[in-house]
C-alpha cells in the first residue's frame, strides 16, 4: 500500500477510547510509504514512524498525551 499523506487515527489510551485519538499521517501512524520515496528517505526527512517502534516515535514527537495536546490545542478544543 502507498499512502498520500491522508490522515489516520490514533488510538492515544487504547482501541476501546475513541474520545482519546490524535491524527497521524499514513507515514508517522503505520509506516506507510509516501509520495513515492524510499522508507529509508521519509525516515530522514519526516522522522521516525510509530509503526517501526514506540520509543523512537515519541522520543521524537513526545507522548501520546503531548500530542492530543498539540492536536485539540490547533483545533481550538479544550
């Protein structure tokens, strides 16, 4: 599969808390390749995927809860 940067939900306190999602890329969510460059590339220009492992993933981006955070806080929820 080949994604185009279309936004995907993560589940931020487990599958069964849907009030508790952030979007995440194709790419940063499940490792998805994208617009038609190497995993290797994205990896260099976008960062580190969550699909290839959580403590890489958040070391860079912050926790799950750092991103609901950022997420509500650019869609003016509190």
């Amino acid at each position: 599969m080949t994604a185009s940067g279309y936004v995907q939900w993560h589940h931020t306190a487990g599958k069964k808390r849907h009030d508790l999602t952030c979007g995440l890329c194709c790419w940063h969510h499940q490792g998805y390749p994208m617009f038609g460059k190497p995993l290797s590339v994205l990896r260099i220009e976008f960062g580190p995927s969550l699909a290839e492992g959580s403590k890489p993933f958040h070391a860079e981006f912050g926790s799950n809860e750092h991103l609901l955070q950022m997420q509500n806080s650019y869609l003016g929820v509190s």
